[in-house]
C-alpha cells in the first residue's frame, strides 16, 4: 500500500493471507526444519529490517514486530528506508511472509543470496543431466503421449513398425540414422490431437509437438517431427501441399519420406489391435515387399495399406508387395 496501514487493513490483510495458506496448501505437513530460506528482493528486505542485528535471520517474533512497525510507517518514510520500487509493496510482502512462516510453524528465516532465476537454472541443469542419462527421446514421448492419453499400445506398435522399416529401407530411403528418433517419436505421437478432437486430429497433434517442450529436441528438430507426424493422415506429403510450407528443400523431401514410411506403419495397425506379430521387409529390384507374421485377420490392416500403395511408389519409384503369414494365436 502507498499509505500507512489503519490496524482494520492489517487484521484483513492477515486474515486474506491465512486464508488462502490454508485453501494452498495441504494441512498436515511433513516434518520441517527449523529455519526456512528466503530468496527475492522483498523477502531480503523484510528479513534484514527486522534483523538488522541478527546476522540475517529473523524469528518469527521479529517478522510480527515489523509488519506491524511497517503498517504504521508513513509513505515517505518507507521510500526513504527502502528502495522505491518496493516501498509501496513491502508492507504486503511482510504481512505473507509473516503468514507463511506461521503456517509452516518454522522459527526463523534466513535469506540466501541467490534469487528464483538461479534456483531454475540449477534444476534445469539437473533435469538437462538426467534426461542424459537415464531417458531417451522414447521416453520423453510416451511420457507426452500419457500425458494426453494416447493409445499406448498402438503407438508402440506403429513406432516399432516405422522402424522396421526405415532400418530395412536404409539404402532406399538414404536418410541419415541421426533421424531415426524422430521418426519414432513422430510415431509414438503421431494419435495425440485426439484429446482435442479426432475430426483433422493429424492437424491437432502438429500443433501439440510444434508447441512442445521435448528434453534434447532443438527447435528445428521438433519441427520436423511435427510435420511428420501431421502427415500421418490425410493428405499424403506432396512437396507442394501447404503443410510443407516453411521448410527448405532437403528438410521437405525428408518429411515426406518419413511420413509415407509412418503412414504405412499406422496403417499397418488400423485396427488397434496389434494384429501383426513378426514384421520384416525386403528391398528388391521392382518391388518392396512386406513380410506379416499375422496372429488375426488383417483384412482392415490390408485394405489400408493398399490405399498407400499409390503414394509409397511415387515416393520411392517402386511397388509395395504384400506376403502374409498365419501364426496363430
């Protein structure tokens, strides 16, 4: 407040405070230490205006003392001890820190010479590390994927039969392995605009991955996974069609491989049932065949795959073959 504080204001102030503690947070609390820590530039000034002779360290006496001495300070007199830009602020910061360190039932604060933006880069160093080493790009995605509901089981397998085929197709295709991952994760997330709406869902899941914050994903990365996984669906991916506007040449010719490889992966598993067991694929002279270890009828799988044939030949200048193996259930 830019005026002095009538003792009606400050009974409201610390009972809007106490309130909403006790509406934030839980009302058992674990066990906590003493001493609670303190980091802004607000907390800083409370703490060392009512332990100025503490070394920094107020109990919560001292903060109950200086809320109500700073209530009852004029105006120009808080401009003066404090700086401007937290004059007219440092009454209702003390009243909450007050509030806050009642409700946690600590004895004193102390304040670190540090501040919020250092604390985040620490945890992001933290988090940066350990997605190094204990998760994969995989993970990252089906964590996503959870987090909008997918069907977890058809994404595996989709995921798992785009690389089977961009791993037998290496020297048709001729992208390079560091793309790879991004074919899985366009794979894994490629169903994840359904939690929006399923009507153009393909458009839906571009805008979720485009707007994503995927752990080791650089932003152009990200981008082609996004597009890739828009493809999945629809339109097939002409260089020409407006979803591959934005993109340079070689970034649009490998969209539209990787997409015509997923599109034959989902459509491998239309059903959501996991029909196809063992997969395999062949590259030969004139043709592509795909061998289907089947442990049910693949009538709806066969039926999509024919309408990506068109599309696979235009891509890759050659057939798609079909050889299906019954291995029971």
């Amino acid at each position: 407040t830019a005026r002095a504080v009538t003792p009606k204001q400050l009974r409201l102030m610390r009972s809007f405070v106490e309130e909403t503690l006790h509406k934030t947070l839980p009302e058992k609390l674990p066990a906590l230490p003493r001493v609670a820590l303190g980091s802004s530039g607000t907390i800083g000034a409370v703490v060392g205006f009512a332990a100025a002779e503490n070394g920094g360290n107020a109990t919560v006496r001292q903060l109950t003392q200086t809320v109500e001495a700073l209530a009852k300070m004029p105006p120009e007199r808080r401009r003066k001890r404090f700086d401007p830009r937290r004059a007219d602020i440092i009454v209702s910061g003390a009243v909450i820190l007050e509030g806050v360190a009642r409700h946690l039932g600590v004895e004193s604060v102390s304040v670190v010479n540090r501040g919020l933006r250092d604390g985040l880069l620490v945890d992001l160093l933290y988090r940066q590390d350990e997605t190094r080493e204990d998760h994969s790009l995989a993970d990252a995605a089906i964590v996503m994927g959870q987090r909008f509901r997918f069907d977890e089981k058809h994404a595996r397998q989709v995921a798992r039969l785009s690389l089977a085929l961009f791993d037998g197709l290496a020297s048709l295709h001729q992208l390079p392995l560091s793309v790879r991952p991004h074919l899985e994760v366009a794979a894994l997330l490629h169903d994840i605009g359904t939690a929006v709406s399923y009507e153009r869902h393909h458009r839906h899941t571009y805008y979720l991955i485009h707007n994503a914050d995927i752990p080791g994903l650089a932003d152009r990365e990200r981008e082609i996974i996004a597009r890739v996984a828009r493809y999945h669906r629809r339109s097939p991916p002409e260089l020409s069609h407006s979803g591959m506007a934005g993109l340079t040449p070689s970034e649009a010719r490998r969209v539209r491989k990787l997409a015509t490889l997923l599109r034959l992966a989902n459509a491998l598993d239309h059903s959501h049932h996991q029909p196809i067991r063992d997969f395999k694929v062949t590259d030969g002279r004139e043709a592509v065949t795909l061998h289907l270890h089947a442990r049910q009828a693949l009538d709806l799988e066969l039926w999509n795959v024919e309408r990506e044939v068109a599309s696979f030949r235009k891509v890759f200048g050659k057939r798609l073959a079909i050889q299906v193996h019954s291995t029971g259930r």
